[in-house]
C-alpha cells in the first residue's frame, strides 16, 4: 500500500516563499562576486594607467604614493611605444 499525501494551498505557498528567498540571496551572492572579480581584474589596469600619466621623477620618488593620481599628468612615458 502506498500513501498519497496531497499538498495543500498552504504548503505550496511556503515553499514559494523560500524559493524567492533562495533565489534573491543567490541574485545577491552573485552580484557581491562578480564586483569583487571586476574589483580584482581592473586593479593592475588602473595602476598602470596612473602610472603612465606621471613623469619618471614622480614615479621614482618613494615619498609619494603610487595610487594618488598626478597633480601635472603627463603623457611622456607613452612616447616610447
């Protein structure tokens, strides 16, 4: 003998709610891990691009900071390619 057990409206109606929950937190993970890899991937560009536009002086000189864009860009270092 087998038991049949028939699913009622109420029952239907939470495992809705906690399919919307599940896809939403997914929806939300999703979102956190694709910025976090355009965060890691688009980082060395960055650099690279703020470097360029500094002159050799400025990139030599340990006192500043490599990540603060230059007060007089220039496009020096760009000549040689």
């Amino acid at each position: 003998m087998t038991s049949v057990t028939a699913d009622t409206p109420r029952a239907i109606a939470v495992q809705g709610g906690s399919l919307r929950r599940n896809r939403r937190w997914s929806l939300i993970m999703s979102y956190v891990f694709l910025v976090l890899f355009a965060l890691f991937f688009l980082t060395p560009p960055v650099y690279q691009l703020g470097t360029a536009s500094k002159s050799s002086s400025e990139i030599s000189m340990q006192q500043s900071n490599p990540w603060l864009p230059s007060l007089h860009p220039t496009l020096e270092n760009l000549d040689t390619l």
